[in-house]
C-alpha cells in the first residue's frame, strides 16, 4: 500500500512538471508568433487597451481600424463590460490607449455593487460632482471643456480637461 502511494506521487509530479514545461513552451511560442507578424506589417497603429476585455494589453491593427476590431484583437469584452461607455465605429489614431469601463464593482468578492454612472457628454456640473474624486471646480471645467470643443468621443479624451489627469 506505502508503494503505491509513494507511485502516485511520483507519477503526479512528473506530469505536473511536463505540464508546466509544455505550457511554457506554448505561451513562448505563440508570443514570439504574434509579435513576429504584427510588427513587420507596415501602416499598423500601436494601441493599447485595458479595463473589461479578455486579454489586456497593446495591439497592432491596421491602419483605419476602429475601436471594434481593437475589441477583437483583445478577445472580445468580458460579461462585466458596460457597452455604454465604448463606440465600437470609433476610428483609431496611433498610440493610444482604451479603458473599457465594468459595470459592476466586484473589488468587493461577496457582492456586486452597480456603478453610478453619469453620461459625460450630457452630465450636468452636480452630478459630476457627485462622482468620487471630482470636484465642483472639475465638475464645472468639465462642462466648459465641452461647451467649447464639443462632445466628447471617448472617455479618454476627458484628460483634454485641466485638472484632470490618468489617476482621476
């Protein structure tokens, strides 16, 4: 009985050590692949995306791509996307980067608590005031950005604002 149970062992670590080692060699291999053929491509924008998709990180898409196929290249959004806070036929530029907002707080792993959301393009000075981390000063410049340069197209372009910066 001892001899078979001291087999078991043996047999389990084996296989979790070629495991590992065949797990390795994929991930390896399959990065050094997409890295290889993205980059060689010419007229590819370099962006970058976080937040709700399924593989964070930065991306090649060609050139002229929009924020969908960024989506794709991410694998997709997770459950906890909110599909309000994105424009899929959004038109790419160079170097930027996408924060794809969750609806739901699950910091919290015994609850999910829904966010307060505000549209920001119709969001009055109080109610985004309201929002942790904005102030009436904030609330109000955030308005009169808007007023002056129009709607904004993402949510990114919210740190155009003067006083607000990747933190806020």
């Amino acid at each position: 009985m001892f001899k078979a149970i001291i087999a078991v062992i043996i047999g389990a670590v084996i296989l979790l050590v070629v495991m590992s080692n065949v797990d390795k060699a994929t991930s390896s291999t399959t990065t050094d692949t997409t890295e290889t053929t993205t980059t060689t491509e010419s007229n590819n924008l370099s962006l970058t995306i976080t937040g709700e998709v399924t593989k964070t990180g930065t991306y090649y898409v060609a050139s002229g791509g929009t924020l969908g196929d960024l989506i794709t290249s991410a694998g997709g959004v997770t459950s906890n996307a909110d599909s309000k806070a994105y424009n899929l036929d959004y038109i790419l530029k160079n170097n930027q980067s996408f924060y794809i907002a969750p609806i739901y707080n699950t910091s919290d792993t015994c609850s999910q608590t829904l966010y307060t959301k505000f549209n920001i393009n119709e969001a009055t000075s109080t109610e985004l005031a309201s929002i942790n981390g904005i102030t009436a000063t904030i609330g109000t410049s955030i308005v009169s950005y808007r007023t002056s340069n129009g709607s904004f197209t993402r949510i990114e372009d919210v740190k155009e604002v003067s006083g607000i910066g990747s933190a806020t």
